[in-house]
C-alpha cells in the first residue's frame, strides 16, 4: 500500500472576480458576476521523496476538485472540475505570480483556474428565493495519480463564499 507524505497539504485557495483576488476565508462576490478558483499546494518532503511526489501530483489521473456545499438552502454539492497541477514552481515563478501567499520552506504546486462559476438566476450559484445572499461552503479535494509508491490526497474547507445582491 503506498504511503502519504505526512507534510503534504492544500496551502490555501484563492478566488478571483474579474481577475481581483478576493480574499479568503470569506470571499464575498456581486450577483451576476463570476468567480474562479486556484488552489495551492505545499510539500515539504526530503529531497529523495520530492520527484515521486511531483509526478504524483503532476502525472495523469491528477485532479482537482471543488465542491460547493450551500449552506441555506442545503441539497447536494455542486462540483467543479479544478485544472492541471503544475510545479514544483520555481521561486521566480512564485514571485511573478500575482495571487501566490507566502510559503514555508519546500515544494509548491498550484492547479490551473477554474472555468467562471457563474452566479445570478441562470448561474450555478443561485441566491436562495427570498434571500439577499447565499452562501457555500468550497470543500477543495486534491487526487493524485495513481499507481507509484506515494498517495497523494488531501482536502480542505476553509472557504466560504457568499454571493449578494449588489
């Protein structure tokens, strides 16, 4: 049974309106305005585990996931696929990229945006009836590729993000 590196995790999720990075863990966006999502990841293996687990998180079969959870109107979670992983990314990498947080010492991945997630009345995020905002909880879960000598899976839920009526 292959093995988790016990120092891998979700670092943090950001969302963006319009480009804008919202700050999380609350991020609250306009109705009929969209929002994407980018996740990273950090790794602090030792130096002879980092290449098994960057192709983990880079091979095929790799995927991130969002699910949306609405925390008034509850039902099911809207899901929504995440892009590619890329990484480990260079420091220079990480001081270009505009929504990078600081890091602890080790490797750093981040997924791809997502596509728009809309919201409004034809969005996948609708305003419950009645209600001047709605509010979903985004569980993160990350999956590596499978078939090599290291698991790598982990999740997170500390984003929230709440649509209102402008």
């Amino acid at each position: 049974m292959p093995g988790q590196p016990s120092d891998f995790s979700v670092h943090t999720v950001i969302p963006t309106e319009e480009g804008a990075p919202l700050v999380p863990p609350l991020s609250i966006v306009e109705e009929n305005d969209s929002v994407k999502l980018r996740a990273y990841f950090h790794c602090g293996v030792s130096a002879l585990a980092q290449p098994i687990v960057s192709s983990a998180l880079t091979g095929a079969g790799a995927k991130v996931e969002y699910f949306f959870q609405d925390l008034q109107a509850g039902g099911n979670p809207i899901k929504v696929s995440g892009g590619a992983i890329t990484g480990p990314l260079t420091p220079a990498q990480i001081a270009t990229d505009p929504l990078a947080p600081v890091f602890p010492p080790g490797d750093v991945y981040r997924s791809a945006d997502t596509a728009a997630i809309t919201t409004g009345a034809a969005g996948m995020l609708k305003i419950p009836a009645g209600s001047r905002a709605g509010t979903w909880r985004v569980l993160t879960l990350i999956t590596g590729a499978g078939g090599g000598p290291i698991a790598v899976s982990a999740f997170d839920d500390n984003l929230i993000v709440q649509v209102v009526t402008p």
